[in-house]
C-alpha cells in the first residue's frame, strides 16, 4: 500500500472512531434522560434516535436526469437520491422542489432508503413521480431541492446557467516546476455557492486544441474547489488531467474559458506574465 493510501485509511479510522464516540456521548446522555422513568426499550430508542442525527442524515441529490429526449421528454426525465450513509433513512414527509413554486414531490408514508440505496423520483410515471405530464426540469439550467419533514434542506444541485454565477476559475499555477512539460501546471474550479454543483460535460479551454471535459457525475459540493492539472495526477484536488506532455499554460500571459453542458460560457480568467508569484489568482 502507497504511503498516500496509508495516510488517507488512518485519516478515515480516525474519522469513523471520532463519530462513533459522539454517537455513543450523545447515547448515554439520552439514555440517562430516560432510563428511570420510561424503562430499556425507550432507552434504546433514544440511542437510536442519537445515532441517527449523528450518521444517518446522508441523503444526497446524486443525479438529475433534465434531458428526457425530443419524443417525450417527461418520461425519460428523473432526479435520483442516493444514501450515502450507514443506516436505513426514513423518507416519510420528505419532499423535493424542482426549482419553482407547485413544482414539489411529497413521499409518502413507509418510504425508506437503505443504506447505499437509490431512488428515482421520474416526472410523469413510476412508484416516485411528479405526475407531471410537462417536462419539470429546464434543459439550459435548474436547481433540485431535498427537505426533510421538518423542511429543512439536506441537500441540492444545481446545473446548468442556474449555477453559472456560483462557478469561478478562481487560480491558474502558469510556471510549473516538473519537467520541462511542466506537468505540474494547474487550473482550479471553484464552486463559491452553497449547494452542490453538476458540471458534468462542462468544457475547459486553454486555447486552440487544448480542451478538458469533465466526466460523468461529476459534482463540485459547497465551497468546494478542483484542479485540472497538465499532466499530473492528484487525487487530493480531484484526479483530474488534461494529459498533455507538453506545457499548457503560456508564462508570459493566457486566457483560460470554462463552458457549461450547452457550450455557453460561464467563466472567463485571463493573466499576464507575473514572475514574482508565477501563481494567477482570480482577485
């Protein structure tokens, strides 16, 4: 095993030991609460409940499925939910908004997700759906939004223009020191919204055949950032490359573009030479 993957399985054990003993702190405190007057089998459920608000509020919009097709786009039309968490989620009362008022899924009683579990909630017809003979989600952008049953949200994505205004370039690394392909060069994408982010299909240009397209499902979350580097490999940033063995970056001054799924701009970056920081950020 790589150093690299020790050190991220010690982080993750770390991670799971830390959780389990707030699981168990918030257990006892619970359990304590109740044990004398309402007896073991309240105090279980109490620890149940504890561990529940601690690990089994999971959910994650994982997919919105907006192009239906020219034929009926309704029907081909989802949003998928994806338990990521280690408990059986109960979705009773939960409800999605599709972006805009009256547009809003409600599940029914005994609705449950287990863990690693999908659901796709489909516009027009299945066990889920919207019931909506209309296409629900804009092709050009959109926002899905998940609410528990006390309607607080637990998760969303937007994609397309609806997230252009939230997606930066926010730094170029122009003046790697790898090589003399510069393979450490880099581009990062910022997301400065407070929702998740699809950019799957969303191009980078670094000029006349120098394009990168992000991949399938790929999701930038909250305040998260990546980096698309020249020829290097980092799963830290994201894992993302353009593959080239040669320098992308020009050092004396480039303009880098980034386009949504429909090839409409939504971010621009341009730098000159700068041999002191030999970094562009986005000011």
């Amino acid at each position: 095993m790589s150093e690299l993957n020790v050190d991220l399985s010690y982080q993750l054990t770390e991670q799971l030991k830390r959780l389990s003993e707030q699981v168990y702190h918030q257990a006892q405190n619970d359990i304590s609460e109740v044990t004398d007057t309402l007896g073991e089998y309240q105090a279980q459920d109490a620890w149940w409940n504890a561990a529940c608000t601690l690990m089994g509020q999971k959910i994650v919009i994982s997919e919105i499925q907006f192009d239906g097709g020219d034929i009926d786009a309704a029907r081909g039309e989802y949003i998928e939910l994806h338990n990521t968490g280690p408990l059986m989620a109960n979705l009773s009362g939960w409800h999605i908004n599709a972006g805009n008022e009256g547009q809003d899924y409600y599940f029914p009683i005994n609705s449950f997700l287990e863990p690693d579990g999908r659901i796709r909630i489909y516009t027009c017809e299945g066990d889920y759906s919207f019931n909506s003979q209309q296409p629900i989600w804009n092709n050009k952008g959109d926002i899905g939004l998940l609410f528990d049953d006390d309607k607080n949200l637990v998760s969303s994505l937007a994609y397309g223009d609806y997230a252009h205004e939230f997606v930066d370039i926010t730094e170029i690394q122009y003046d790697g020191i790898k090589g003399r392909g510069e393979a450490d060069e880099y581009i990062q994408i910022g997301n400065i919204g407070d929702m998740s982010i699809d950019i799957t299909n969303w191009r980078i240009n670094a000029g006349k055949n120098q394009d990168f397209i992000f991949p399938l499902a790929t999701h930038l979350l909250a305040k998260q950032s990546v980096r698309v580097y020249t020829n290097t490999f980092d799963p830290l940033t994201g894992g993302y490359s353009f593959n080239s063995k040669s320098a992308i970056w020009n050092n004396r001054g480039d303009t880098a573009m980034l386009f949504d799924h429909k090839g409409k701009l939504a971010a621009e970056f341009s730098y000159e030479d700068n041999t002191e920081n030999e970094v562009a950020i986005d000011s």
